[in-house]
C-alpha cells in the first residue's frame, strides 16, 4: 500500500469494467466519465494525469501475504490491466501499479478473458 510498484506473484481478473466503451472512454472509479473519450491522437499524448481508458481488467492476488491480505492486497489497492493515455511511456515503469496497456491491445484482452478465467504472473 502506498508503495506506487506493481505487486508480484500470480493474480487472477476478479471483474471486468468497460465492455461497451469506446475506445478512449475515460474512467473514474470504475465507471465510463460521460463525455470523456479522448480520441486516438491523444492516447499518446501523456499529460500531468495518467488516465484510465478504454478497458479495465480487475486483478485479485492469490498469494497470502505477497499480493493477498493486508497491506500487499492488489484487489483491494485497485491494482488493474487498463488502456493509458500515456502511451509513450509504456514499457517503462511509470504507473501507480496498474499494469498499462495500449488502448487497442487492452480492448483485445478483454474480450480474449471474457469467457475464461485469466491468470497473469507479475515478476
């Protein structure tokens, strides 16, 4: 908690957010901001805020007491997969501890994990 780093170890998606958006669609507490969708051309266009966009895939950590239980919970600090418009900066560790994906490529996930359970090993 606080510590702004991805945390390790296996995790599994607990809940999706976002399969009717737009790509772009800016979200806030897990909901689409109505109005809010940054086109194409700004997805790369960074800014002060590191925005959550397009898709949200909610990660659940399965190891007690490395992402799981107590300060370390990734469900519980609201660790997710989610579309950026920060995407020159993907590849370098630049977020709170989501993992950042392209826009695009985060929407394909979503619909690749939407009929079948998604586990992801962070290291």
């Amino acid at each position: 908690m606080g510590s702004n780093k991805t945390p390790p170890g296996w995790h599994r998606v607990c809940a999706r957010h976002g399969a009717n958006a737009a790509l772009g669609q800016v979200f806030v507490s897990r909901r689409p901001v109505r109005g809010q969708t940054l086109p194409a051309a700004e997805w790369r266009a960074g800014g002060d805020t590191d925005l959550i966009l397009s898709r949200i895939l909610w990660l659940d950590g399965l190891e007690e007491g490395v992402n799981r239980g107590g300060k370390v919970d990734s469900r519980a600090r609201y660790i997710y997969i989610h579309g950026t418009n920060q995407e020159q900066l993907l590849g370098t560790p630049a977020s709170h501890g989501c993992i950042r994906m392209a826009n695009r490529d985060v929407a394909a996930l979503f619909d690749l994990v939407r009929s079948r359970p998604f586990y992801v090993n962070i290291v």
